[in-house]
C-alpha cells in the first residue's frame, strides 16, 4: 500500500529567506517503518486549497542520528514549497511516506575511498546526508563537495557545513561555486556548469583519485556535471544522479500500432506487502499506475512524472513500454525495475512486484 503515516512537526527552521527546514516527530512504533539510509527522500502528502498534494524531499540528517529532517525550498509559484515556507507550523500534522530511494553506495569502515560530490541549491539536502553519514562511518575516506548557489545569503546549511569542515579538516574539502557574488579565486565564480566541472576536474580535483560521485540538482546541472566527469574518465557506474524536478514535462503516450500489439487488453497483477490485486486495462490508454488507481489499488507514486521513483517495481511476468526515466539506473533497468507511472503493458499478461527491492 502506498502508506503514509500522520507525524507532527517538531521542528521548523527558516535556514535561509527562502528556505525551511522541518523536523518531523516519530512515535517510537514507527521508528522501523521511518529508519532511512543516507541519501533517501520521504513523500509528503497534505491538502491545499482543497488538493490533494504529494512532493519528494530528501532526508538531509545523517543516519547515525535518526532525525527525519527534511529542507523545503520556495520555487516560484510552487505549491507545496510555498505552502510549507508560509503556513506550516511546529505541531501540524503532515502525511509522510517511509524513506525511499538509492541515492547512496554501500559504506564500510575499512574503505579509503574519496567521494566526491557536485550540488546545487537544494540539491545540498541529500548531499548533507551522504557527507555525515559517510565521513562518521569511513574514518579514512574524504570527501569533497563542490556547492552552488547564487550568493552566500542563499547557502543552505552554510553554518551546518562549516562546523562539518572544523570537525573533518583534513576529510572534507569544500568549493562554493557562486553565480551572483564575486569570490578571489576565478574558478568558483559561475554557475555549475559541463564547462565549470571540467575545469574544476582540470584544476582542482583529480578525476582518477575519485571513488565515487555524486551529483543532485537540476537537470541541466546533472547532465553537464555528469557528461564532465565521464569526460575526465570517471565511469559511469560510479556517478550516482538524483534529480531535482518537479516532473519532467508531460509527453503524451506514443501508442505502439494495432498491427505491433497482439493484445488490447491486459490483465495485471500488482503485488504489494504481500497482497496479489487483479484488475484489467486497456493498452496504451493510460499508464499502469492510472490504471491500477482507476481500479481502487492504493498505488504508489508521488510526482507521476519518471522522476522521483516512488513507483518503482519489479516486472515479474510480461513487458511494458516506458516511456521517460529520470529515476532508474541502467543496473536497475537490467534487472527488470520499472516504474509504473510511465509503463504501459505490451503483453497480454503482466506482473508487477513492488514488494522486491533486488
Ligand atoms: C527525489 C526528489 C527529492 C527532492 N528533494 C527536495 C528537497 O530536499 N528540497 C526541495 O526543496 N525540493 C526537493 N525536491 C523537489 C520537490 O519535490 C518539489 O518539486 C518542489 O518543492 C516544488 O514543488 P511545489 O509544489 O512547490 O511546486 P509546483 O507547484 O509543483 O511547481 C510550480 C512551478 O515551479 C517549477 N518547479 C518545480 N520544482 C522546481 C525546482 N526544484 N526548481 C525550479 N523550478 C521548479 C515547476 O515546473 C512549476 O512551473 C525533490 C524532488 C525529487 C524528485
Ligand atoms: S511517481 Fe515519480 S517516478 Fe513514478
């Protein structure tokens, strides 16, 4: 079931004019169902004006201190954001989602690895996680985190950082990429760009001493960072991307021909917390996951969009066709993962797990 769990805010936070950051109150009966990894984002679900409203933000604490604290950044005319920057308040009660997600590598305390991580605005959430969560855990493995914003009034977590700097001196090295404020060295001036990572992969960090990267932001940022690194020899198996959208924008369905299909109907079995529900839908009218809401199945999903992953699932039996992801890493795609609100069955039978994780 797509469960969510009333929990309180404990904590509300204004970390910069345009930015709050909210801790949300566990009952120690859901301390397992919330216990995240680093790197993981919750859904959120409210009502406003009327609307059913469900947005993804990421965990930003780290996971030794079990402390679900998310940061919300106002977007123009967003919703949700501008909902929770003006009227939440300490006490409220928001509808949340167990953590989700696998923006994160596995963590040993024998590594000597140096992570390396790009981040831009909000981006720095599930950065922040990463960053605690593994100089804590790896006691000889580094870091670096190149952070953009356009000036240093709109640095999220700027205190929280730099204390994290005093602590780990020589395990974190730190580069504030600013568009809009003038900074000594030329280098980190700009906007993190294909062009601004390739110089900093030229000038500043040493491409083959990187273990692992990680990249959050927007999609322009993600792809240009993601290209350089590749560029500079940095596999990709070892760049991890999680992207920041809203949604990508809506492409209408390309219906495969009637003469390309040898079924027009499919009958779908959805297995979730170990519950088998049937139902049939038509092909390539609508996605997999309308249609199973259309059948009164508690699905899954948050942004219905082949972003955030929430409705992510295993195929069992039979095919579909996706159509756009920003979720799902080719290793996933391999093992048959998809995500529903961007399937569309192609056999006369389908099976979906969202019960597996491997
Ligand atoms: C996995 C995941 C994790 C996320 N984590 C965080 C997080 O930790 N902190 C955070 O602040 N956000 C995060 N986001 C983005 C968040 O889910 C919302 O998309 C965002 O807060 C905007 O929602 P809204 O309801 O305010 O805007 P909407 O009402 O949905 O959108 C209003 C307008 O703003 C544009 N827009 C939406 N999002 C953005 C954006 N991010 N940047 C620029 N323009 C935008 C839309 O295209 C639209 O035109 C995450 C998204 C995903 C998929
Ligand atoms: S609901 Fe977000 S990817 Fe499908």
């Amino acid at each position: 079931m797509s469960q969510f769990y009333p929990l309180s805010v404990a904590d509300l936070r204004q970390e910069t004019r345009d930015c709050v950051s909210i801790t949300f109150a566990v009952p120690p009966e859901l301390e397992g169902a919330f216990r995240y990894q680093q790197g993981q984002h919750l859904t959120l679900r409210t009502t406003i004006d009327g609307e059913e409203v469900r947005r993804s933000y990421s965990i930003c604490a780290a996971v030794q201190e079990q402390r679900l604290r998310v940061a919300v950044k106002r977007v123009a005319g967003g919703l949700f954001s501008g909902w929770a920057n003006e009227s939440l308040r300490v006490g409220d009660v928001v509808e949340v989602m167990p953590p989700m997600g696998h923006f994160h590598v596995p963590l040993d305390p024998a590594n000597r690895k140096h992570y390396l991580a790009f981040a831009a605005g909000s981006g720095i959430t599930p950065i922040l996680s990463i960053i605690k969560t593994t100089l804590l855990a790896e006691p000889h493995s580094r870091f670096t985190l190149v952070y953009g914003n356009r000036a240093s009034s709109s640095v999220i977590f700027k205190e929280e950082i730099a204390d994290l700097k005093d602590q780990y001196l020589e395990r974190l090295n730190l580069a504030f990429v600013m568009s809009r404020e003038q900074q000594d060295i030329e280098l980190f001036n700009g906007r993190i760009t294909h062009d601004k990572a390739a110089q900093i992969l030229r000038h500043w960090v040493k491409p083959e001493d990187v273990d692992v990267a990680f990249i959050c932001g927007p999609e322009d940022m993600m792809l240009g960072v993601s290209a350089a690194l590749q560029e500079a020899g940095v596999p990709k198996a070892n760049i991890k991307i999680e992207l920041f959208a809203a949604a990508a924008p809506k492409q209408a369905h390309k219906a495969r021909s009637q003469d390309a299909r040898a079924h027009h109907q499919t009958e779908v079995t959805v297995i979730m917390d170990g519950h088998h529900s049937h139902f049939v839908m038509d092909q390539d009218k609508e996605s997999v996951l309308d249609a199973g809401i259309k059948a009164g199945i508690d699905m899954r999903y948050s942004c219905k969009g082949g972003v955030c992953s929430t409705c992510r699932c295993k195929v069992v039996e039979g095919q579909v066709d996706m159509d756009v992801n920003y979720a799902l890493e080719d290793y996933e795609i391999a093992r048959g993962f998809v995500l529903s609100c961007q399937s569309f069955p192609t056999t006369g039978k389908l099976i979906l797990d969202f019960d597996s994780a491997e």
